[in-house]
C-alpha cells in the first residue's frame, strides 16, 4: 500500500514588489501550518518523505510543521505552479523506499491532482474537496499499488480531507 498526503501551502501574504515565488506566509498562513502539523502527529501522518516546492511559502508552511530529524524532504523545482500532469510524474518516480509520500505545492495543480487521482472514500468528503481546495488544505490518499510508478489516474482512496478551519471548527 502506497499513502500520499497532497498539502496545499498555507495562506500566503502578497506584499507589494514581491515577486509570487518569495511571497512568505502571513500570520494566519503560519498559525495554519502549526495548527496542521499538530493534527498529522496527532493522527500518525508522518511521512516518510517529503517533495516540497521551492516556494518561501511552501518552505514556511512545511518548516512550520516541526517534522521529526528523520523525515527525508527534497525541494523539487518541478512542484512549483506545476499541472496535475507533473506533478503526477514526480510522484510516479519515487522509489519504494517511501511508502509514506507528502507533497507540499500550490493550486491549482494540487487540487487538480487529487480530483485526477481519487475514485473512492467517503462521498461527502469527496464532494467537500471537489468544491474546494483551500490554503492549508490536506488531502489524504490510499493505493493498493505496491509502487509509486503504479499510481495512476482515478487508482486512489480518499482517506480523509481536512483543512485548518475545519481542524479548528472540530477542536472548539
């Protein structure tokens, strides 16, 4: 079994002069990215690695999470603003070692890809996710497949979709 958790960079500040890919995250963004590595240690989602664009806010938002020494994190200039089509090749492309894989990017390529990759779970969370993929959001996917090049299109689970108002709703 293959588990990949899709996390959408937290929210974001869009100074003035700066250039998208050095936008850092803003107060809630950096609240957010605490708030959701809290609930994936809480719930034993430590990934074994992590593909994270090379984004200040995605940096910001997985620096955030206070991942374990022993997490492997590899920047892939490829995730940056990348389609569904990419960024299912760099996923297909791991090696088995990582049977746990987190992909940290933007919109609206991550959201895309998580609509291109589930065909099954729970009906209302399926439905929440394809309404919306907000900052912060995670999204939680199974194979049956024993490889990471054997994923492919409508091949996944949904095992849960949270974001951090949902998180913070639940826990209030």
């Amino acid at each position: 079994m293959r588990r990949l958790l899709l996390l959408r960079h937290a929210k974001s500040d869009r100074p003035a002069g700066v250039a998208d890919h050095d936008r850092p995250l803003d107060e809630r963004g950096i609240a957010a990215a605490r708030l959701m590595g809290g609930y994936l240690a809480r719930h034993g989602l430590v990934p074994d690695r992590v593909l994270c664009s090379p984004s200040r806010r995605t940096r910001e938002t997985l620096a955030g999470m206070a991942w374990p020494a022993a997490v492997k994190v590899v920047y892939e200039d490829r995730l940056y603003m990348a389609t569904p089509k990419t960024i299912l090749s760099v996923i297909c492309a791991q090696d088995a070692s990582a049977a746990t894989l987190m992909v940290i990017g933007h919109n609206p390529g991550l959201h895309e890809t998580a609509e291109l990759l589930i065909a099954a779970g729970d009906v209302a969370l399926r439905e929440r996710l394809r309404e919306k993929f907000p900052t912060g959001a995670l999204a939680v996917i199974d194979f049956a497949a024993n490889a990471w090049r054997r994923i492919h299109d409508r091949s996944g689970r949904l095992d849960r979709y949270v974001t951090p108002r949902s998180i913070a709703a639940a826990t209030s």
